[in-house]
C-alpha cells in the first residue's frame, strides 16, 4: 500500500483488450463512407487518484490489425501506399492535456504518431460510467470522437475520379470505445 498523500496516488487504468474498438470512417467515390477499425488497441491511464483530469493516456494500436470488411482493401490499407505496417506496425496516442467542458465531458488533446509524422489532435471525450465488475475489479468507460486529415499525416494516396473528386476522402473521423481496468494498489 502507497504512504503518498491521496492526491500524489498514481492509478493505472488498462485498456480491456476484449472490451476496446478503435474506429475510423472515411469517404469513398464522395457517395458514400466506408468505415473500419483495428482489432488490437492497448495501453495504460494514469490519474492522480481518481481525478480523471489528470490522466496521462498512452495507447497503442496494431496497425496489422486493421478491418474494413474487404480483405483487397485491406491488404491495400497495409500497404506502403498507406499504413506501410511492415515499417510501422503501430499508431500510438500520448497525451499532452485533458480539459473538462462539461460533467463527464472532457478534451483530450495529444500527439498521434502515424508512420512515421506525429501530429496533435483533439478528441472529445465522454465518461460513460465507472462501475465494480462481478470479480471485483472497478472498471470505467469511455467513448471517444475526433478527426483528422489523412494527407497531415502523409497518407496521400488516391485516385482522380472521371467525374470529378477522388476515390478516397481526406478527412478521416475517428471513434474509440474503451473500457479501462484499475490496477490493484501496490
């Protein structure tokens, strides 16, 4: 057990790698959005206490484990042409600041690293509740909105359409759910 004073108590909070999804959506042929995600996200919270202003948040995501219900794109995804897993296999979000805006409602702004261009981004944050599991563990639960511009982080890839526009969307929006897990107390 910790002698630090309440408000020097570092919790940590990991992601639950069955109760997470890192979503995207983005444009194609400008009809229509395709929307994705990947599979595996991990990572760790730590809060002064239980003051989830203070949170430092450190996620990674696996960017092999992308889906978007098309194995071809998929595989393009992957590709040099986009993610290029094989020289970066993951994306990762550390944050710099939170702010609250409202009750259970907060700003969470950080650096996102992919491949190789990190870039700050916002997300708007909602606290979905905090609850004790049936095996004891205290679990809380987020969901997470924001969006990026693919080419800012040299996602550049697309196809001129004949009639005008291009193949894929520069704006991506994103959507993360994440159940975190307290670690006990040392």
């Amino acid at each position: 057990m910790s002698t630090a004073a309440p408000d020097q108590v570092r919790h940590a909070w990991h992601v639950d790698p069955h109760h997470v999804e890192a979503g995207f959506a983005v444009r194609h042929l400008m009809i229509s959005t395709v929307k994705g995600h990947f599979r595996t996200v991990s990572g760790v919270v730590t809060t002064a206490g239980d003051d989830f202003t203070t949170a430092k948040v450190d996620l990674t995501i696996d960017a092999r484990s992308i889906e978007t219900r098309d194995d071809a794109r998929d595989a393009h995804l992957k590709s040099a042409d986009f993610f290029d897993v094989e020289k970066f296999p993951s994306l990762t979000f550390k944050s710099g600041r939170v702010t609250a805006t409202a009750p259970k409602h907060f700003v969470v702004t950080g650096d996102l690293t992919i491949r190789d261009v990190t870039r700050e981004v916002a997300l708007d944050v909602v606290a979905e509740g905090f609850v004790r599991d049936p095996w004891g563990n205290e679990k809380a639960g987020f969901s997470a909105t924001g969006s990026i511009n693919r080419k800012d982080f040299g996602l550049t890839w697309n196809v001129a359409l004949e009639t005008g526009g291009v193949l894929v969307g520069d704006e991506v929006k994103l959507n993360l759910e994440i159940e975190l897990t307290r670690q006990k107390d040392e």
